[in-house]
C-alpha cells in the first residue's frame, strides 16, 4: 500500500492542475486501510511526505478508514457501483470519514483526484 | 460550423404572487415533452436529446430553467431572501409554465428533484399531464451530507458542489459530458443548490400520495442509474413498488445525470419511455 501512496506522491508532482487547485491546501490526512495507518502530508498541494503508523504523536485534520478490497476497486479504470468515489464507500459501509469533514469538502476535488492518481487508467476522473 | 435546431425564449409567469422571468428551450414538433433539470443546474443537461433529429421528429421538447437557475433570474428582491425551494413553489412553477406555454397534457420528464416533483405533479395533479418519466427518482431520501456546506462565505460552493455530485457521475461517462455536467453545479448561483437540496432532502409528503397515482390515466416510467449515490436502484425501486402500475428501468452504466453525463448511453433509455407515453394530438403553442 506504501507504494501506491508513493506512486500517488511521484504523479502529482507531474500533475499541474492538482497543484494548482491544492495550493492553498496544508494538511495532513489519514488514510487508514484494516488496521494499517498512512499519514499524507500536504503543503501547498504537493505530497511533502508519507509516514506510516500506528502513530498518536502525528496530528491528522480528516480521515478516510476504509480496508484494502475496497480501495483496490476504488483504484480500477471502472469501479463497480459504490466503490467509484470516496463518498460512495461511506455510502456502501465500506468507508468512514472522521474528523473535519468541512476542511475536506472544501478541498474535495483535490483530494477525490489525488486519490484517483492510482487509478489503472487516469483519463477516468475521481 | 453548425447551428443547432435548438431556440430559446422568454417566459413571464406569476408564481406566489410575483413575475418570474423565465428562460426556456425547445426543439422539435407534435407531443409535447416538458423536461425539468435537477438541483444545482439548468437546461444545458438536456441539450443532448433536444438536438437529437430522431426523437424530436415526433415530440416537441421543451425544457426551463427554474427561476434563481441557469438564465431564469431569482425574483425582484432576492437579495434579502433565503432560496428554500419549495413542493408547493416547484409545483405552481411547472403549471404556470405549462399554462404559459399553452401545452396540452404535455409528458413530463423530469430528473432527480425534477423527477421527485414529476411524481408529486402525477399524485395530486395527473389529469394535467399525459404521462411521467421520472429520471433518478424517488419517494424520498434524508441528505448525507450537510447541505449547509454548499452556501458559506468562506468557500466557494459551486465548486464544492460539483466535487460532491461527482460522486453520482458514471465512470463510464465520457470525460468531456462529465465536465460539461460538473460545470453547470460550478456556476450554480449562491445558495441556489442548498435551497434545492432543502426541498429534496426534508419533504417527505409524496411517501404517502404514491399510491395516489393513476397509471391507468397516465403511466409513470421510472429510470435510475446504477452508479447514483443519491437515488439508488434500492430506491427507485421501492418507490415504484408503492406506485400501481409504475415500471422501473435500471441502467448499469450511468449515474445521477444520465441525459448530459452520458447522452449516447441513455438515449435508447429515454426513447423507451417515450414509447411507453400516450401519443396525444400536439396543440400549437
């Protein structure tokens, strides 16, 4: 899983638009995947760094738990329904989103297309 | 170069008791179809089926923007005023324009919250109409989200509103329709999309007039997409099934939007409903 989030961290960088729609973002998210934890690091849209827990010492401003089946539909060309979106794995009970939920709804494009950076085939949107 | 068939023109209506100037487009000749866009957005999700030579060969599409969306402007003194749309507001609307255009039990097509309204229009005002395709819709669902989010004055809520509804969008929709559709909840006007959503999120009163409706007078077709986070197949469904006579049509590929996300893989959809309508003689506007 580290990889794919440090595929995620290499494409964005190759990614303008991600960038420029996440200046002004400054945040770390918590990505949790079954009982394994993955701290993303943002500053001015770019991935600064990646770290994995467990951890309590890394303060994280909104969380996405979800399990590792889940996120490897998410990342198909062409999930099946309810696994396409982040919103849609809450939908399904495969996801939960905790913390400051406004702070990620704010920077939601942002954030469902850097995820949809793993995607088997990018031209399909997040 | 190309010029589409499509025109567009102006309407003046009265609704609760003031002028409404509203924008409406139309192709086409013979049945009259009224279709009515979703929350957030305006008549460009239509475009698609009213410049399609086929289906508006036989059925005159007509299609409006709510007031406060698209070129439909809010009423005179807007700017002190909270937009909470209303069932009663959404109905009067849809009459007036059907009056105002002088359409003769026109079909009515609408989606999502235009689809929600059709059903209620099929409830308590079905001899008006000669049928319902009811696009994305349903009796009824709570929000999961906060509809708040979408009007502050610290973030943009077009833009936050499109990043939402993206998550009802097919993945099968081609890119270029999938943008199209996002851009119209970009350029939603300020607290246009909450005051939709408080329609469609809290009133609950067409649970109880579905077994109301009369499909023997007026059938009612029911479409959803597989890929709509908000009006799910379980939804659709169910709403069908408290409604006598409804039939229900699920499309695996597409989601929320289908007629603008993806017009090629809803159109054959859309044509079989049109076939499931009464053909009724077409009176000149």
């Amino acid at each position: 899983m580290i990889e794919t989030f440090k595929h995620i961290q290499f494409t964005l960088e190759s990614t303008p638009h991600l960038l420029r729609l996440g200046r002004l973002f400054a945040e770390t998210v918590l990505i949790q995947v079954d009982r394994h934890e993955y701290y993303l690091t943002f500053d001015k849209g770019h991935l600064v760094n990646l770290a994995e827990g467990p951890s309590r010492k890394i303060p994280w401003r909104f969380a996405l738990r979800t399990d590792a089946e889940a996120l490897e539909k998410f990342w198909q060309a062409r999930p099946e329904p309810g696994f396409h979106d982040i919103f849609g794995l809450v939908k399904i009970g495969r996801g939960r989103i905790d913390g400051d939920i406004l702070s990620l709804v704010k920077n939601l494009r942002f954030f469902k297309e850097v995820m949809g950076l793993a995607r088997a085939n990018e031209e399909v949107a997040a | 170069m190309s010029i589409e068939p499509i025109t567009g023109r102006y309407l003046t209506v009265t609704v609760q008791g003031t002028p409404r100037r509203v924008y409406f487009e139309e192709a086409g000749q013979g049945r009259p179809v009224l279709c009515l866009h979703t929350a957030g957005a305006d008549t460009r999700q239509w475009r698609h089926l009213l410049n399609d030579a086929e289906i508006t060969a036989s059925n005159r599409l007509i299609a409006f923007d709510m007031p406060w969306h698209g070129k439909s402007l809010p009423p005179e003194g807007f700017e002190t005023e909270e937009y909470l749309l209303t069932t009663e507001a959404y109905i009067e609307t849809v009459l007036a324009v059907i009056d105002g255009l002088g359409l003769d039990r026109p079909v009515l097509a609408g989606c999502s919250m235009g689809g929600r309204i059709a059903l209620q229009l099929a409830a308590l005002h079905g001899h008006k109409f000669s049928g319902f395709i009811a696009i994305e819709a349903s009796d009824f669902q709570p929000a999961w989200y906060d509809i708040d989010w979408f009007h502050r004055p610290d973030a943009h809520g077009g833009e936050m509103g499109a990043a939402l509804v993206s998550a009802n969008i097919s993945p099968y929709a081609p890119n270029a329709e999938r943008w199209n559709t996002l851009w119209m909840f970009m350029q939603s006007g300020p607290g246009v999309f909450r005051g939709d959503l408080s329609f469609y999120t809290k009133d609950d009163s067409l649970i109880a007039r579905l077994p109301n409706i009369d499909t023997s007078k007026t059938p009612v077709h029911i479409i959803v997409g597989a890929y709509d986070l908000t009006c799910t197949p379980e939804d659709a469904k169910r709403t069908a099934d408290a409604i006598p006579g409804a039939t229900l049509a699920v499309m695996d590929e597409l989601g929320h939007f289908p007629m603008s996300e993806h017009p090629d893989g809803f159109r054959p959809f859309f044509a079989d409903a049109l076939a499931r309508m009464p053909v009724t003689a077409a009176k000149a506007a």
